[in-house]
C-alpha cells in the first residue's frame, strides 16, 4: 500500500484569507495550523499545498512574490515541525479554462505520478467549493473548513463534502477519530 496524502489548500485553510496575498510580510498561518498538520503527519498522510492563485494572471502577483510567500510559509511550517512535500499551483485566470485551475484534476494528478500514491486514497482539505469538488473529481475524501471562505460555501449548501469541520485543527480532530474507529476516510 502506498503512502497516503493530504492535498491542501493554502489560502483560508493554511493561511490567513487575503484579498490576493502578495506581500511576504502577510503571511501567517491560521491559528492551529501547524499543530494540525503535524497531528496529521503523525497520522501517516504526507503533505501537498495545492493552490488556485489567479492573482499572477492577473497581474497583482509575480512568480517572485509567490515564490517568496511560498517559502514564507514553509519556512513557519518548518519552524512548526511540519514538512510539506510539494506545493502545485495553477496561475491562470478562471475563465481560461485550463487543466490544471482546481476543481480540474491536474494538479493532482502530476502530484500523484511524482510521489507515487492513489489518489482515491487521500484527502483533500480546503475552505472553497472549487476545494470539495476537486475531491470529487480525483475520487478523494473531501474535507471544508468553515476558515476563509469556508463558512459562506457551507451556508450556500451548493457543495456536499464528505467531512465539514470548524478549522484544520477540528478536521484533524475528527479525522482522527475516524481512523482511531476503523471508519477510514475511504
């Protein structure tokens, strides 16, 4: 059997929400981030950032101010214990239908052939729609967290994940104890 993987998201659900996080000093992890994702580190799952940034489309990010973010933000993982095995992102804007934008699968997939795991045998984490319909299209436990953009997308009911949790530390809670009870996550 190989190596299980949680496929998260970054804005909302690892890091504080911003309207298009451009500046290095604004990253910050939500509270109880780090502790979560290390609880599921312990609990076997290996760790992907997979994340839709428009903003770069757009023009109100660049490649350099994303790839100092993401490094801010492995860099407080770290300091966290937490290692993070990959983050994937799609730049393009929404309307111009790419493969790899979530809720397409892409991303996904090419993660899945790099580590070498079964995509119906993760889960994926996030505080959006896009996040709980591309569980669904990769075949993967979906997870909303009522952070970021978590609580409007639960008051639409518009999406219907398999697991709703208040942050990533009560996702962890009780993906835990699903497991700890034999009711898996698959």
């Amino acid at each position: 059997m190989s190596r299980r993987y949680a496929l998260l998201d970054r804005d909302g659900t690892i890091l504080t929400k911003h309207h298009y996080l451009s500046r290095v000093e604004d990253v910050a992890l939500l509270p109880g981030a780090g502790a979560a994702l290390r609880r599921l580190q312990r609990l076997g799952f290996g760790l992907i950032v997979i994340t839709n940034q428009s903003g770069i489309g757009r023009g109100l990010v660049t490649l350099e101010q994303l790839a100092q973010i993401h490094a801010r933000m492995l860099q407080l993982l770290e300091a966290a214990h937490v290692a993070v095995e990959a983050v994937y992102f799609c730049p393009h804007l929404p309307e111009e239908g790419c493969a790899c934008r979530k809720p397409a699968p892409l991303l996904a997939y090419e993660a899945a052939r790099r580590f070498g795991f079964a995509l119906e045998e993760s889960l994926v984490i996030g505080d959006n729609a896009c996040d709980v319909e591309f569980g669904r299209q990769i075949g993967a436990f979906s997870v909303l967290v009522r952070t970021g953009e978590g609580h409007r997308v639960c008051g639409e009911g518009a999406v219907a994940p398999d697991l709703v949790a208040a942050n990533l530390a009560d996702a962890v809670a009780q993906l835990g104890r699903r497991l700890h009870h034999g009711a898996g996550v698959r």
